[in-house]
C-alpha cells in the first residue's frame, strides 16, 4: 500500500495563521492512541506501507526545525526515508494547480453550515481527548521547556487553528458555558457554545471561519489524493469531516481508513504483547517478506473474514500451539527415519543429521506456512 502522510497546515489559508505560533505546522499526523514523553509515529500504520509519500517542505521544517516533541517522529521517518520507504513530493505545486478547484470545493462546503456541525463537534472531541492525554504524559518534560506551555496550549486550540481576526477572537472569548465538564478546556468550551448559539448571525460567522480553516485542509488533502492517486492518512480528529464528504458520494470512509483501523486493532486489541515501539524493530519487520502475510491478514480484516478481538488471539494461540506439537512429532518420526543412515561408512552421522535438518526444515515450512505472521512478530526482539 502507498499512502500519503497528510502535512498540517499545507493550505495558504492556514500557513499565515500557523507558521509562527503551531507546534504541528507542516508537520504529519502522529498517533493519538499513543504517548509517551514525545509524540510517537503510528508504527501500525507504517507497517502497512510499501511506500508513504511525505511533503518536501514538511520532511525538510521535520528534520531542522520541528518542536522537540516531535523528536521521535523525525528520526523515525529520516530512518524509514534512508531505507527508501518515504518518496517526497512537493505539496505545495500541486495545490497551486488546483487552487481554483480548491477554492470551488470550500465555498459549495460552506453554503450549508448546520452539514458541519455534528462533525466539528465530533473533531473537537477527539482533539480535546488526546490534549488531556498529552498534558498528562508530557507534565514533566514541560518543566525543562520554558517555552512549552504556551506554545503547547496555543497549538492546541482547534487543532492549533486559532482565530485569525477579532471579531472571531471576540465572539469565542465571550461565549460561557454551563456543562461543567468542558470547563476546564478552552477548545471544549468555545466550541460547545459556538455550537448551542449558532442561529445568531455573529455566531454563525465564527463558525464559518473557524469551518473555513478545517475544510481547507480537508479539500487539499482530497486533492493530492486524487492527483498522486492513492490513499492518505490523517489526523484522527479530522475524520468526521472526511466521512461527511464522502456520504454525497457513496462513501462511508477514507480509501485506507479500514486498513487502518484494522491494523490498529490488531495490536491494541487482539495482540499488544506484539505491538512494534521502535522504528528499527519496524524496519526490521519492513524488510522481511513475511510483511506481506501480515498485510494480507489486515486485508481479511477489512473483508470481514476475521475480526481482531480477544477470541481471535486465544484461537491462533491454540491453533500454532497445535502446530508446534505436529512439527515436534514429525521431527521424532523423521529422526527415527533417518537412524538407519548413522550406520553408514564415514559419512553415517553426517548424513543422517544433514537429511533429518533438511526434512524437518521442510515440514516445519509447511505447517507454519499459514501463521507465517505470527511468527515474525512474537520472534521479534523486546525493546526494553
């Protein structure tokens, strides 16, 4: 599979609002299931590309000027580029292209707002659930970056998409709320109230600009997906607004999002204890051939032939449990075989062991040729 990672803030209308003030500027999606004292790349993800297609300009801003929280994303993608996993491309050149097709698609998104609203609204708290998780984990490493907590909060204000004049900042700094539980989140907060008053006409312009921002780069995103003809991947938060696209076209997803989806699955869900941290185990796993079971296995998925839940794992457990005890037997029955050669000349215990290994390796080959998978995985090394 070939797919692009999305870079954030790529459109010209959120390039003069970003540049300066967002720690995601041109920056890809990271995982937003996993944090650790940096962002993490979604190795689930990775592990499904034969080849992912990244902006020129986001690699370069990536390796020499990204926020140090992306620390472990920007090794990892230099890793997988140096092993030719990564091609670049430059974003910008075919969005230039197709600025008037661009331009066309967000007006016809932005005649009827109220389409829009179930969608921010479910972007928003996506967004909110993984800043509280950030926050969190990251609570130490911002003692050590004077700078962090304000360039961390700003950023994360609608996705580091802030209002852009005052008659927008001055319509969500006034808006209150009374569900306690947004209280404490300033995204949560003026959304929810941007959402509940959206019948006045002011309201109504904050959240076409603040619609504006986000659908720009959800056309863009189509657009270079539709030019460089393969999937995307994105920020989860973004994918209600994909899913409300694609319902006018009898879609119900992104091209990739199953396999995605999928692929996550497997590892949080079905087999954590298999779940790839690192990016050499990644690339470990990249080059070897046995990819392609693992893959193939993810496409199962999707065609609903198998379903990654708990069940699924304590089923392959017995079943490769059931294999090991017929490739232990086999091998007793080859060893008893083969006893007759020992008895040979000079060559006896040579050829005996040289014909038992080679018979053995064959029959081991056949009955693991359908877990093929599970063996690259559990065999990989533990990162401590």
């Amino acid at each position: 599979m070939k797919l692009i990672f999305t870079s954030f803030g790529v459109t010209q209308e959120l390039e003069h609002s970003l540049k300066d003030v967002s720690l995601f500027y041109r920056m890809p999606p990271v995982s937003m299931r996993t944090i650790n004292n940096t962002f993490l790349p979604d190795y689930a993800v990775l592990l499904l590309c034969e080849k992912i297609i990244l902006d020129e300009s986001s690699f370069t801003t990536l390796q020499e000027k990204s926020h140090w929280s992306y620390t472990v994303v920007a090794k990892a993608l230099k890793s997988l580029y140096a092993e030719g996993f990564i091609e670049l491309v430059d974003f910008n050149r075919i969005l230039r292209h197709n600025q008037a097709l661009l331009q066309r698609m967000l007006e016809h998104d932005l005649k009827i707002l109220d389409q829009w609203i179930v969608p921010l609204k479910q972007s928003v708290d996506i967004w909110y659930d993984f800043t509280r998780r950030a926050f969190v984990l990251m609570k130490e490493e911002r003692m050590y970056h004077n700078h962090f907590l304000h360039s961390f909060e700003s950023a994360f204000v609608y996705h580091g998409v802030e209002p852009t004049d005052e008659e927008l900042e001055e319509a969500l700094s006034h808006l209150s709320l009374t569900d306690a539980t947004h209280r404490e989140d300033p995204v949560a907060h003026s959304t929810s109230h941007l959402l509940s008053k959206r019948t006045k006409a002011e309201y109504r312009d904050a959240l076409r600009k603040i619609l504006h921002s986000y659908l720009s780069h959800v056309n863009a995103n189509i657009v270079l997906s539709n030019e460089l003809g393969t999937g995307f991947h994105d920020w989860e938060d973004f994918l209600p607004f994909y899913r409300q696209k694609f319902l006018f076209v009898g879609r119900e997803d992104l091209e990739a999002q199953q396999h995605i989806e999928a692929a996550q699955r497997l590892f949080e869900v079905s087999f954590p204890e298999f779940a790839i941290t690192d990016t050499a185990t990644l690339i470990k796993v990249l080059h070897d051939r046995r990819v392609a079971d693992l893959r193939q296995l993810v496409q199962d998925a999707v065609e609903g032939k198998v379903v990654f839940d708990k069940e699924f794992a304590r089923s392959v457990f017995k079943e490769v449990l059931g294999v090991e005890e017929k490739i232990a037997m086999y091998r007793r029955i080859i060893s008893y075989l083969t006893m007759p050669l020992g008895f040979l000349p000079w060559v006896g215990t040579f050829a005996q062991k040289a014909t038992e290994e080679t018979i053995g390796t064959l029959v081991e080959k056949k009955f693991r040729q359908k877990y093929r998978w599970f063996y690259l995985l559990s065999n990989l090394p533990k990162t401590p």
